[in-house]
C-alpha cells in the first residue's frame, strides 16, 4: 500500500474523495511521525498502515488512489509522551481525525478502560492497543443532489423557534415508520413536517447533532448523555439519529434539511465548540488530545498537565490557536455550505471568546465570523453565559450575534409567581430588552426569548413542583440547577384537585401569552405545545427515555394545548406590532393617534416613575401602536397594524383596568387567559368600551376597533 501513497495535498484537511482516491491531511504541530490506519469493520484490527511521509507546514498529508467512499480510518501519531510539558502523544490509541465526516461506530469502553483514565502524572505512553473499541472515521462521498434546496431566510422579526431533539421528537411518534423513529428521516417525516408547520413555526433548534461520546459513568448506571453536549467530531452528524454508519448519516441528515425547507422551515443547530468528551487530566485519548494536546486545549500555565475548564467539563478548546479557531470555522463553513444548515447556537459562547482570561468582545472568534462572507450571513446565537469567573454576558455579545436572553426567563417566570419589585424589569423584556441590546447597535430581535429550554423545568413542571426531582439520574438529586423560579400552586408533583389544576393551566398559558405578546424571537421548548412533563427532572441530560421522548397519545388536554398555543402563534403572525425589527421611541408619527408604546396604570393613567417602583402593584396595561412602526416591507412599503392593549394582573384579586377612551374608541377582546378562547383573525371575543375586569393572575389582550382621530397619548 505505501508503495501506492502519493504526497497528496495539505488542504483540505480531513478525508476527501475526488472520484479517483482519497486525500488525507492531518494538522500536528508537535507530532514526529504519522500513521494512516484503514479498518475493513469498526471491531476488527487494522487491515493496512501507511505512514504519511509527506509534511507542508504542520500538515501531514498522503493520497491514496482507487480508495473509495465508506472506507473506516484512523490515525496513530507518535511523538513525546510529556504531560508535564503539554504533550500527550501516544501511538497506542487510535486517534479519530477531527475533520472526519462520519464516524463508523460508538465508543466500546470495555476495550479502552485502561487508557480510558490514564494517570496524569505518567511519563510513558500506554502500551495497550485501544482500536478495537476507539470509534473510526469514515470516508464519505462528497456528491449530493440538493435538487434546487434553498435557505428560507426567514427575517429575524418573523422567526419563532422551536427547540427540539431528533430522537425525543418522533421516538414514541405512531404515525413515523418504526424504523425511523429518532431518526433523522423520523424529523423529516411528514407527520413532523406537518405538526411544525400547524404550530406556525419558522425554525428547528437541533440539539446537538455533532458525533456524541457518552461518558463511561453514564454507561456505568445504564444511562447515556442524551443532550448530546459531549463532542466527539465537529463534522460528523451523530450516527445514532441515522439508519446506517458508512456515510448514511451524512445522506439522511441533508434530506432532513432538505424536507424543512421545502417546508420553509429553517435549521438552526446547537454546537459546542467550548469543549470536546476528552475531559480533564484523567479523560479519555480520543481525537484531539492524542493528535495535539498542547494546540487544540487550553492548558494552565502552572502545570501543563492539567486543563483550563470554563466549561465544567473538563477541559477548554485553546481559542487562542490559530489551528483551533481554524478548526471552528471549517466546521461551521462546512455545515452551511456542504450540509445547508441556516445558523448556530452556540453552547457556553463566552468561553470561545476569553483572549486570555476574561471575556472579549472583540476577540479573534468574533472578529472571523463577522468578516467571514458565507457565516456573517447565518443566523447566530449566543448562550451567552459560561462557568468561568465573569462568565454571565447577556447583552454583551457584538452585532451579528442574538442572545439567549435568560434575564427575559427570569423576570417573566418572577412576575407571575407573583414576586415583587420586578415590574419594571418585566417591562423592559415585553418591549424587546432595549436595556439590554439597543445601545451597541441591535434590534429587538437580538433577544432570544424563551420560558423554558431543554435545560430545566418543562413548561407544565414550571407550575406543578418547587423542587427538582432528579433521582433518575443516579446523582442523588444534587445535580441540576436549585434555582428555578417555579410554583407548585400548593401541591408538588401531579394532582387531581381541580382547583390546583384550572389555575395551573392559568399560568401557563400567561407565561405562554406573554412569551407570544413580547418582542425579540419567541422560543418554544419542545412539547410544551403538549404540557409535556418529566415529573420534576430539571436536568434530564441523560434521560434517553419517555422522561425526555415526546408523547403523541395526545389526551384531551394536550390536544387544548395543542389547540392553544397554534392559536397564540397565528395571533403574532397576523399582528405585525408585535414583530417590530426596532426598538420603540416612545413616539408617535403623524399617522398615529398614541406613542407607538405606553404602559398605563390600572386607572388608565401613564405610569410615572415612581410608580414603577410601588411593589405592591402587579398590574399594568401595555398600549403597542400599530399605526407608528417604523419598519417597512420588502419593497419598502410601510408596515401598520392594529393598535394592541395588553392588560397583565399577577396579583391575587381581579384588576378593573380603566381602557383608553379619549377618542371614544372601542375595545375588542382577542383572549383572556382565565379561559381558553383566542379569538380567530378578524374577529373578537367581545367589544368594550370603557373598563375591562381581568382577573386573577390573568393577562388579557385587546385590540382596538377603529381608527379614530389623533391624541396626544
């Protein structure tokens, strides 16, 4: 075979087959020698070995001829075993390449224990081989007929966002085909395709789908990392949400895509770039720490065997080499350009932005994608908080980026669980977080606003439990967050008073009012379109299971859910003030009769400073000119709409709200949230003219019904 091997190029890095052969380039600054294993089946010894002799810069690279597609391979790379010094070469452990596009096989743990947790003070490499159980990367066929597939680009004022797991969506579905339940294809399929496009939304957020390694102790207790937060490959779709492991992963998750869109729906995933599975010193060689430790990870100054970790993980991508930003951007150029994804979330964003310690705006990761043509172009999400000391920056992240807003999920889960002192804050989150993001040049929808995500509470178990209840996941409940900002409404955990449970759904559908009426981009969790529940788990990261998984035997309840949150969404899309691309002015043009936003007292007065201050008042009434948004379409027409008031109550008695009148105005009722109706477009629920009684721990919303002349409101 190394009679056959060409030198090849050094770029592009990873596998590639041009129709001939395969190239293969491998980055290694500190490594000496390099070895191209070749597998017939992921759990049998290597069939060949092949040294890549041929070095351009720090890329060792080789072409072999007449290879083809669905070729397994893996690399052993020699040089020093110094962990004191920052290295970490071992030729024993089969290293998988980190620009591998599939990956043949899960990790089998039982063949790698021992180098599994080698002893960080070692000064000699291991001398037990780790291939028959070390995942293998696969070479995969680069053509694909996209059949004409195009980005919907949905404007970010129009996008809802529907966060979502491949497999917990379709993995109890009965009208999803058995074999393709958590597939891939199960996403794809039309029964989901279908539900997403009743639901009104405009994008899937994916979990992570990058190549996942569950850890051994979750093997241990029989569980599995079901998130997905423990990367493997950066550009390798997950084999286990696929039909097949020799590049069928690759296929099916394009024709995923390609079904979305069709549908117009966009594909946003969650990556963690923060981190890789390798962990801290005592992990696992798998990739990256065998290929180049010292380049690929941060490593404290003060003992270079040991690892920098803002991320509780273990260990942290070293931002601060120009291989690893590489690394990154290859990764995310490859996923929209080859796989036609249409943006990020990024997990724990500010530790890709830490220069040297602290959090930098204008740091070196930021500064590529903004100039980068094909990513500055994507939709880009930042969680914008990490672990390490100074780690929360929401609201801090540069132009280009929007932001999980989690100070927006704390004051709305705040506000109606009746904590006081946090109107004023609730205020500024309805009317799109200006505190927050106006300033550096954003616009409203720089907020991500969200009740509930995959991590923590489901919206149902937000009003059903004070505590989490985590036993399932063999931690003896100490993990998951203590701070949820939930009520029980008296009982913990499921109940059959009627009572407890009217109520409940009552403050459900007023955080998921609330989350519809606010500007910035609403976030759905998956299946709280059902009040799903996971009876209280709050960290359910390794519940592959019907603790996480969907469950479509929909009972009357969740199909009023259903039914509910349908209606809520069609209600934002028909009302263009509610999906404002800029802040508010607290102005009115010369078409409007009212500033284009008011918040209004309960007697109908405007509220003043001091009383934004009075803890003991828990309602307020939020007046949204339609006829004074400055936007326009997309020929430059003006956009206008109705005129909207939003009445919120979270105190314990009914509100009598005292409605503006002055230009002898109707009112007309669209919802009440002590009942379940939301009125259809073009129609109310009743016309009011001078009061409106809303009731306890209620929201209601109301749209005028004339356009009267002007006033100086």
């Amino acid at each position: 075979m190394s009679a056959r091997l060409w030198p090849g190029r050094p770029y592009p890095l990873g596998a590639h087959f041009d129709g001939i052969g395969v190239n293969f380039a491998l980055f290694s600054e500190n490594a000496t020698r390099i070895e191209l294993c070749l597998f017939d089946a992921p759990d049998t010894a290597e069939s060949e070995r092949v040294e890549l002799r041929h070095r351009t810069g720090h890329v060792f690279h080789g072409y072999l001829p007449n290879l083809l597609p669905g070729q397994l391979y893996g690399y052993r790379v020699h040089g020093p075993f110094a962990p004191q010094e920052g290295h970490r070469f071992d030729p024993a452990r089969l290293v998988l390449d980190p620009y591998a596009h599939a990956v043949a096989n899960e990790i089998d743990w039982t063949t790698m224990r021992e180098p599994a947790r080698p002893d960080p003070k070692r000064r000699t490499p291991g001398t037990r081989d780790n291939s028959p159980g070390a995942p293998k990367g696969v070479v995969v066929d680069p053509y694909y007929d996209w059949r004409g597939d195009r980005h919907p680009r949905t404007p970010w004022s129009d996008t809802v966002i529907y966060e979502v797991h491949v497999k917990g969506m379709t993995a109890q579905h009965p009208d999803v085909p058995e074999s393709l339940r958590g597939t891939y294809l199960g996403m794809a399929s039309a029964p989901v395709i279908d539900h997403l496009e009743r639901l009104g939304v405009t994008a899937v957020e994916l979990l992570p789908v990058h190549e996942i390694a569950d850890e051994p102790a979750l093997i241990a207790r029989g569980l599995r990392n079901y998130w997905g937060y423990n990367t493997l490959g950066f550009f390798a779709p997950a084999g286990r949400y696929a039909t097949g492991r020799r590049g069928e992963q690759v296929t099916e998750f394009r024709q995923m895509v390609s079904a979305l869109h069709a549908a117009g729906i966009e594909v946003i995933l969650d990556v963690v770039y923060n981190h890789t599975c390798e962990g801290g010193a005592d992990g696992p060689t798998l990739s990256l720490r065998g290929i180049d430790n010292r380049s690929y990870y941060r490593l404290l100054a003060s003992d270079l065997r040991q690892y920098v970790d803002y991320t509780g993980c273990g260990n942290s991508l070293n931002m601060l080499h120009p291989q690893t930003l590489k690394l990154i951007m290859d990764s995310l150029r490859y996923w929209v350009l080859d796989m036609h994804v249409d943006g990020f979330r990024f997990d724990l964003a500010p530790a890709l932005a830490r220069e040297l310690h602290d959090v930098d705006r204008l740091s070196a990761f930021f500064d590529i994608i903004h100039q980068d043509p094909v990513l500055s172009r994507t939709k880009l999400i930042a969680e914008p908080w990490d672990v390490g000391a100074g780690g929360y920056q929401v609201g801090n992240f540069p132009v280009l980026w929007s932001e999980w807003n989690g100070k927006y999920r704390d004051a709305v889960r705040r506000f109606w669980k009746g904590d006081a002192g946090v109107l004023g804050e609730v205020a500024f989150r309805l009317s799109g977080s200006s505190d927050l993001y106006q300033d550096d040049g954003r616009q409203p929808f720089a907020s991500i606003n969200y009740v509930t995500a995959h991590d923590g509470f489901t919206l149902a178990d937000i009003v059903s439990y004070n505590h989490k209840h985590n036993a399932a996941n063999g931690e003896n409940n100490r993990d998951g967050s203590d701070h949820n900002d939930s009520w029980n409404h008296g009982v913990e955990g499921p109940t059959d008073d009627p009572a407890v449970r009217d109520m409940r759904d009552r403050t459900m559908r007023n955080l998921l009012v609330t989350l519809t009426v606010s500007q910035g981009v609403p976030m759905l969790s998956a299946g709280d379109e059902l009040a799903r529940s996971q009876t209280g788990n709050n960290n359910a990261y390794c519940q592959d299971n019907a603790i996480s998984w969907l469950d479509w035997r929909l009972d009357e309840h969740a199909q009023r859910w259903l039914a509910y949150t349908v209606a809520l969404l069609s209600l934002r899309r028909n009302q263009p003030v509610l999906r404002r691309a800029s802040f508010f002015a607290g102005e009115r043009n010369t078409e409007s009769p009212y500033k284009d936003l008011v918040w209004l007292r309960p007697d109908g007065r405007e509220m003043s400073a001091h009383d934004w201050t009075r803890a003991q008042l828990h309602g307020i009434a939020m007046l949204l000119s339609g006829d004074a948004i400055p936007d326009v379409g997309p020929f430059g027409e003006a956009v206008r709409g109705d005129t909207l008031l939003v009445l919120l109550n979270a105190g314990d008695s009914p509100v009598d709200f005292v409605l503006p009148t002055a230009l002898r105005e109707q009112w007309e009722l669209l919802l009440h949230t002590t009942g379940w109706e939301v009125a259809a477009s073009g129609k109310s629920l009743g016309t009011h003219d001078r009061h409106f009684l809303v009731g306890a721990r209620a929201i209601a919303v109301l749209r005028r019904g004339d356009t009267p002349a002007s006033t100086g409101m």
